[in-house]
C-alpha cells in the first residue's frame, strides 16, 4: 500500500448555476427549474395554463423527473439512464394529466420539460418535450442540442421560414408537444460523451423569445464567466430586450476531479 499512497482516480464531475426570473410584463413566474446536484440531474420546466395552473405544472414535472432519476443506482450505465429519464418524463406526465382531471381549474395545464443528466462515468443524456432548449458549449462553439416542439419549429423544418422568422412569428409559442396535454408523449433523448470543459446551458422561451439566436450562442460562448454569472448575464440579457416572459437558465460545466483511490488506507 505504501506505493499506492499518491494513485489517483479522476472522473467527471461539475458546477453549476441557475436562476429563474419573472421578467418585465407579467406578474406570476410558471417557470421551474430543479438541481439534483450529486446525482447530475439538471431540468428546466414552463409551465402553462390560467389560474396558476402553469405554475403548478412546472413544479410537478421538476418533481417527478427528480423522484424518477433519485431511483437510478450510482454507477447506471446510459442504457438505464436513459430508461430511467424517459419514464421518469413520462411519469410527470401521467401525474400533470390527473392533477389536472382532478382540478377542474387547473385543466389544460401542461409544462415542457428538459432535464439533463450528467454522470461521473464520462456520459451525458438530454430528455426532453416542449420548447425549453439544451444548448453545449464545446471547443468554444455553442450548439443547440434539443429541436423545439412548436408549430414555427415544423414551418422552418420544411423550409419554409428562417429561424429568425420563426421568433418573429405571432404563433411562436404554439406547441406541438407538452407534458400534461395527452396520455402519450414522445420525448426525445439525446447524448453523447460528457468532456472537460463542457458546458450546457437549460433556458426557458423567455431567453429564445428575446433574443436572436446568434446572440444567444454568442453570450454563451464567451470565455471567463462562472455559471453563476453567465445564468446572471442571461436573465438581464432577456429582461434588457423586453422581458416579455418568464426566464430560466441553468449553466453546468463539467470537468475533471482528481481523487485518492484509497483515501481511507
Ligand atoms: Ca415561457
């Protein structure tokens, strides 16, 4: 053991921030986000419908999606996370669907959910429905991960409007896919290999309604801001543009822990 003292193991491990704001013109904020920190979950959540009933959504989706994934051993490989998130998604929405049975007030509610997954292991998996995006910043370049459910999203798919006149588009938020809505939702998962250096970014449509798209990949790519201060920057961004909606971001940047193999030895 005396040679083995100084050996260390690394695995993947990371930061984050995150924030939510209710923005310049409306009074309730149906926005959710929730942080399972240990277990590198990370959601996003947008609620909709009167009488609070958004609110009621968002929280609900957050909370399933994390009572679902608390159920995935350490150590899972993707194979089960991946499962495990889906279900977990389409829990939240068999939940949303008799709570909103079951209050006459609240029918019609529905939320979108985008939860990431990030795992010591060296993996990361997406889940997602509605028009929250998941954005990675690698290398410098931010990409968009997830494809908005929403009826400008299927215009542009066919070529018949920009992205830039899709969010100009008076039937921008009209979603094609959201938790709460129906007894079946597809969810899309996506994932790939988690690398020093990573960063995700998790917005609600009050950042994309706000600002053009190249703005957006811009300001996250910039080096030298903390998770905490790009989520800060974000909020500000979109409530300097107008603010017309609620905002939340999550930022979570991955790198490489060092540990003793044996520390108690
Ligand atoms: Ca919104």
């Amino acid at each position: 053991m005396v040679t083995d003292a100084a050996r260390l193991t690394e695995h993947m491990a990371w930061r984050f921030g995150a924030g939510s704001d209710v923005g310049r013109v409306r009074t309730q904020n149906e926005d959710s986000f929730g942080v399972d920190e240990p277990r590198g979950l990370f959601i996003v959540a947008d609620g909709m419908g009167g009488h609070a009933a958004g609110e009621v959504a968002s929280r609900l989706a957050v909370r399933c999606a994390c009572e679902g994934v608390a159920m995935l051993p350490s150590h899972s490989s993707v194979e089960e996370a991946r499962e495990r998130l889906r279900t977990a998604i389409d829990d939240a929405n068999q939940v949303i669907l008799i709570e909103g049975q079951a209050h006459p007030e609240r029918s019609g509610m529905g939320t979108t959910t985008t939860a990431l997954l990030v795992s010591p292991e060296g993996w990361w998996l997406v889940g997602h429905v509605g028009d929250s995006r998941a954005y990675l910043v690698r290398d410098g370049d931010a990409t968009r991960i997830t494809e908005d459910h929403t009826y400008v999203q299927e215009l542009v798919n066919q070529g018949r409007i920009s992205d830039e006149e899709a969010r100009m588009h008076p039937r921008s938020s009209l979603l094609t896919r959201a938790l709460g809505t129906s007894a079946q939702v597809a969810i899309d998962i996506y994932e790939g290999d988690l690398r020093p250096g990573d960063r995700f970014v998790l917005a609600s449509d009050g950042l994309m309604s706000m600002l053009p798209e190249d703005m957006i990949r811009e300001l996250l790519a910039e080096p030298g801001r903390s998770p905490d201060a790009l989520v800060d920057c974000l909020i500000e961004a979109a409530n300097e543009a107008g603010g017309h909606d609620n905002v939340t971001a999550v930022v979570v940047d991955a790198y490489v822990e060092s540990e003793p193999e044996d520390a108690d030895s």
